[in-house]
C-alpha cells in the first residue's frame, strides 16, 4: 500500500508508487516474462530462444518481418526463426519482446496520444542507431534505448491523467529534458526513473536500464553517459520533428555541448533527415 502523507509531500509520488497506480503496464505477458528470463540465463542459446518465441505466433511473425526488413536484411531471405534471433542479437530481440507487449497493452487515458508517442519513440530508435555509428556507441543498444526512452511517459499518464493533461499543457512529453523538469517539480519523479524502474524490473541489461534513466539530462552525469547521450541527441531529433521544423533549424536547435561530448558534426545529422525516412519500414514494430 501507498502510505499516507501530509503537506506537500502529498504531491510527490515515487518511481515505485507510479508503477503500483499503473499495474496494466507492470505486469509481464507470460511469454515475454519467459523470453526476458531466458536472456538472463548465461546457457541460453538461439535455438533456446527461438523454441519459447515459436510458442507465440504474433511474436515469431514479428521477428522474421524485422529480419527481413530492409532495416537488417543482409543478402538472403530469412526464413527460420533461428536463423532470425541470431541475425537480430539479444538487445534487438528483447527490444522487439518488449516494445510488441507494450504495444499491445498500453493504456490511452483520455489525452494520451498512442499514435504519437510511438511515432516519436520509433524516431529516436531509428535517429540513435544512425548516430550511434558515429559515436563509438553500439547502434543496436543505441536502437533499444531510443524506442523505450520514454517508456515512462504512459505510465505516468496511467497513473496520473489530470497531473499528465496539466504538464502537456506545459510542455510537450517529447521535449525530454523539459518535461522530465517540469515532472520532478509537480511530481517529485520524471517519466525516465519510472521507465527505468519498469525496465529494471522486466530484467533489461544494465546499460539500457541506465541508458533509460539518464536520456533526459545526460550532460548532468559523471563521467558522460554516451548511450544515453546518443538516445537524449536523437530524442531531440525526433522532437525537432514533431514541431515541424526544417533541416537547416533542426540542425542549429541541437545542443552544442552535447554534440561536443559525443564528438560529432552536423554532417552525419544532415543526411539521416528527414527522420521518418531511417524506419520508413519499421511502422508495423510498434502497431
């Protein structure tokens, strides 16, 4: 149970107490909670996976269209779902576990837009992968974190819809660093310790829990995040997006320091835009 408080306190809410008002999204699908449990497992083969990812039709058609997107496609079809989890890799794999089980069950309170938020978490996974390239940073963690960055978001909004319709009013979710501000201010907690908690407790890898919990203000940690430094520069990309800004603004909104941290140029940013063209064929991930 939630205790009782007093005061102002009565205001601010824990990670914790978000995810036990927001039970529809803590709760694990059976299958997935197998897959998840496998991954941790060290003897865990691909045949192992590809036997508990069988088991689900959805989530086996999933994998091969994925495998043969033009987004990981090498040069042959593939037609196992063996041959798939060992193209995909297990960061690739769990993010497709987990974002099909979201997708599937996430709330839409009154003001929430489903639509929208996967759009823009698709954005950031497409937009951090391409810069992840360029910035020692492996591109498929880079991918994961960017899709489940704001993971968090539904889950506040679930708990809390008259506080998440006030803050949306405010400032957009998509301007992470803003609105995980504006979050800890009304709330006492941000929608990135809220994602990472629940990815912490789904038995994601430590990088992505942490990649997840430091999105939002990266610049602010020591010593600097990278992953989550790319997941928070494609965030702002995607953003940028949303406001239906042109390359040229797009490019000159970025914070400076953060492309300084990363050691990259505006180049490699100029010729991933428009955003939606690097997942033009992953819309049907997260329908």
């Amino acid at each position: 149970m939630i205790p009782l408080r007093t005061s102002y306190e009565s205001y601010l809410m824990t990670p914790q107490e978000i995810l036990q008002l927001a039970p529809k999204l803590s709760t694990v699908p059976a299958v997935v909670s197998e897959l998840l449990e496998a991954f941790k497992r060290e003897e865990t083969n691909a045949e192992k996976l590809a036997r508990i990812l069988m088991a689900d039709q959805g989530l086996s058609a999933k994998t091969l269209r994925l495998a043969n997107s033009a987004y990981y496609r090498k040069s042959r079809e593939i037609s196992s779902i063996r041959d798939a989890v060992v193209l995909l890799g297990a960061d690739t794999l769990r993010t497709l576990v987990v974002s099909t089980a979201l997708a599937g069950n996430i709330p839409a309170p009154l003001g929430f837009d489903r639509m929208l938020f996967w759009r823009y978490s698709l954005h950031t996974a497409g937009a951090a992968r391409h810069l992840a390239r360029h910035a020692a940073v492996d591109p498929d963690l880079a991918f994961a974190v960017g899709l489940m960055h704001a993971v968090g978001e539904p889950l506040v909004w679930q708990a809390l819809p008259k506080e998440s319709a006030s803050l949306d009013r405010r400032v957009a979710f998509y301007h992470t660093r803003q609105r995980a501000a504006a979050e800890r201010e009304a709330l006492g907690t941000d929608h990135a310790q809220v994602g990472a908690l629940l990815a912490e407790r789904w038995s994601f890898p430590t990088a992505m829990v942490e990649g997840i919990r430091l999105t939002a203000d990266p610049l602010e940690v020591e010593p600097f995040p990278a992953l989550a430094g790319v997941a928070r520069l494609a965030a702002d990309v995607a953003a940028a997006h949303e406001a239906a800004e042109d390359d040229d603004a797009v490019v000159k909104g970025l914070d400076a320091a953060l492309l300084k941290k990363l050691g990259l140029k505006a180049d490699p940013i100029r010729e991933m835009l428009p955003v939606p063209q690097l997942v033009e064929d992953l819309t049907w991930l997260v329908q």
